[in-house]
C-alpha cells in the first residue's frame, strides 16, 4: 500500500523541536535530530513558514513559534505540508469505461466513502495539539 509522504510527520517532528529549544533549532540541528538532509528540512520549514507556524531567524539561524504549542494542531500542521489536489486526500483513477457499470459509477459510489474516511482522519488530527504530542516525548 502507498503511503502518504513523510513530510508530515517531518513537519511534526521539527516544530517539536523548536517548541522544546527554540534557539539550538537550525536547519542542520533538526536534520540532525530527524536524520534527513539539511536541505528537505528547510524546505519543510519554508511550508511551515508560508503556513504561519514558525519564523526563522536570518542570519543567526534557528525558527520559533508564531503561536502556542497548545494553539497549533496536527490538521495545522499537516495542512502546511501536504498538498492535496483539490483537498481530495484519495485519489479515483480517470477514464473508467463507461460501457462497464463499474466503471462508470465507480468515482460517484466511492467519493462519499472517501470524503468520509478524510473528514474521520482530519476531525482526528484536530484533535490533538503540538503540545499535547511534546507532553508524550519529555519524559
């Protein structure tokens, strides 16, 4: 089964980071910490970024928080990273024969069952909060 990118739980994993030591919080220190290039976390930085979640400091480097850890949600944060066509999480494949009658009722009988499992996943990551999350890691 495919699987959705990683960037979310990237995103996760760096805005944790910044919450817990804003100012040790460079590209190369969260690459470090997620083992990834330098380059994917500025990259993922610059969604949060766009997405009003963090600044970055230029020049001396490290980011902070725009808003609390209680205020920032996992639907924020993968909002920020994961672009979704359409806010369509589940693809249908295109041009389904419409001499077959599943093919041609296949899109309108799943879309709603699709739609559903998206706002379950979505109501979910609502849920819970950056800090919540950060509360779990300190132990």
């Amino acid at each position: 089964m495919k699987q959705l990118s990683t960037r979310f739980s990237m995103a996760v994993h760096t805005l944790s980071l910044i919450e817990m030591c804003p100012l040790e919080c460079t590209g190369d220190f969260i690459a470090a910490s997620v083992n990834t290039n330098p380059v994917v976390i500025r990259r993922i930085m610059g969604m949060l970024k766009k997405a009003g979640l963090i600044e970055v400091r230029a020049g001396i480097g490290g980011a902070y928080l725009l808003k609390s850890a209680d205020d920032i949600t996992l639907l924020d944060i993968y909002r920020a990273v994961e672009v979704t066509e359409e806010n369509r999480l589940f693809g249908i494949h295109d041009h389904s024969s419409i001499a077959c009658p599943v093919g041609r009722n296949i899109e309108q009988v799943l879309q709603q069952e699709l739609q559903e499992a998206q706002q379950a996943m979505e109501q979910r990551l609502a849920s819970t909060t950056l800090q919540q999350l950060g509360k779990q890691m300190v132990l």
